[in-house]
C-alpha cells in the first residue's frame, strides 16, 4: 500500500486565524504545532495498517514547513519547497493506491468560506473547469485522476466539504472545524477530530475507490482580482481576453492545462 498526502494548512483542525497560516507571523508557531500534530497522528495511524510508503508533499505556502526531524517514520518521504511542476500535487506520478488532502479549505469566493482561495488569494477570484467554479481539492483531484489515483480522504473545514461530496462521491470527509466567516471559525475539539480520522482511513482502506472523471478537454476560464493582471496574462498567446477581468484557454491535455493555470497566476502575482 502506498499513499500520497497532500498537506495544505488553513483547514487543519485548530487552525483559527490567518496569522497562524503566515511564516513571517510571529504567531506562525501556532500553526506549525497544529500541522505537525495532525500529520504525526495521521502517520501514526497509518503505521498501524499495511502502508509500504507514504510520500507527503508540503503544500502550504513556500511549501517548506515541515521538518523531517519531526517526523521519524521509517515509511515517510517528504517533498519540501517551491517551485515544484505539480505544486500541490508534485510527487503524484510515482504511483499510488491512494491519496489524501489535509488541511483543505474552500474554493476563492466561497461565502463564509475560512480562508478561502483557490491556489492564490492576491490574483484569483474565480477559476472554472468546462464552467465548472473550482477548488484546489477540484483541480488537485484532477491531477491525480491523470495518474490514475483516486482521493481516498479529504480534510478541512464544513464549507470545503459540502463543495467535495458532489465531486468525490466515493470519498472519505473529516470536518476539522466549521466556517463562520472569511475570518471566523468555530473550532471542534483536537482529539474528537483526531479519532474521526482513524475511522474515515479504515472505511478509506476496506473500500474500491476510483478516480474522478478526467474530462477529454478543458475550457479554463479565470477570473483575477484587477484588470491589470488579465491586462499581462492576455500576452500569452493561448489566451483569450473575455471582459476586463477574466481570461480563458482551452487545452486537451490536464497536465498542460495545469501548468498554464500556474505560469499566469505567478505573471498575474508580478504586476
Ligand atoms: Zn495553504
């Protein structure tokens, strides 16, 4: 058995304040607590099952929270730092039995959604797939469909996983806390959230999970904050300017598609 995780940080259980999401915050230390903690007990369980391997890729910020001197388990790999080509998802080509997002949180615009973004609140107020609005658990999903790996567990706040059920029918959830506010949350208790896990990765194991539909080709539109960042994406020759501030591409291939999303949110991010 080998599992892939993917490890975000505003949806992790205790995780209540923006500050604690920022490296340069001094209160920074709060989170990295609260991530190392979910992580370990996750890892912990997992050893107790038939797991050969399980590569965990840090997918929060510049990627490089995690510290494998937290993390002794002999199974574990762990993919630090940024750029990556598969970002959140990077790793995911090695072939695996399953894979999990932790710590997820909503899709950019969500109403009431904690922190919610979609891969980068400066630029992106909107990304669509074939008119589909979609999140990080949506598009990260996608990238694991394309190798072939089904999402067994997804983690993070009520708002997340209301939106994840229709898209991961087969899926286990964990709801580590519930919205109230773009900056608001009301907490659930560490433990209670903790054992949850163990029950949603035994049900996760003793079933026949597939991966989501991987759609032929793909409509990309993207909606950006301000027209001067659609203004410098609309020199990419693929794309086609729709209104001042939205954007779009059409691609065959997700992967490729995935890539574009990456190159113009970071020209999106220089203007
Ligand atoms: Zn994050």
């Amino acid at each position: 058995m080998r599992i892939y995780i993917s490890i975000d940080m505003e949806g992790l259980t205790g995780i209540s304040s923006v500050n604690q999401t920022d490296p340069s915050h001094r209160r920074y230390e709060e989170g990295i607590f609260f991530m190392k903690s979910e992580l370990r007990f996750i890892l912990e369980y997992l050893r107790t099952k038939n797991v050969k391997k399980v590569l965990v890729n840090d997918a929060h910020w510049n990627m490089d929270n995690l510290n494998l001197k937290d993390l002794n388990f002999e199974f574990l790999e762990l993919i630090s730092g940024s750029p990556k080509i598969l970002s959140m998802m990077h790793g995911i080509n090695e072939g695996f039995d399953y894979a999990m997002f932790i710590g997820y949180h909503s899709m950019a615009n969500t109403i009431n959604g904690f922190l919610e973004h979609t891969y980068s609140s400066y630029t992106i107020s909107e990304i669509k797939i074939n008119g589909k609005k979609s999140s990080e658990a949506y598009i990260n999903g996608l990238i694991a469909s394309y190798y072939n790996v089904p999402v067994g567990l997804i983690s993070g706040d009520d708002k997340l996983i209301e939106d994840c059920k229709d898209i991961f029918p087969n899926s286990e959830f964990v709801i580590t806390k519930y919205s109230i506010s773009r900056n608001s949350v009301k907490l659930r208790n560490i433990e209670s959230v903790y054992n949850e896990y163990k029950s949603a990765i035994d049900r996760m194991l003793s079933k026949n999970i597939r991966p989501i539909e991987l759609p032929k080709e793909f409509t990309i539109e993207i909606t950006f904050r301000r027209t001067d960042m659609a203004d410098i994406v609309e020199i990419l020759p693929i794309i086609e300017r729709i209104d001042g501030n939205k954007v779009l591409f059409k691609e065959t291939d997700f992967l490729r598609a995935f890539r574009y999303i990456r190159v113009v949110i970071n020209l999106a991010r220089n203007v």
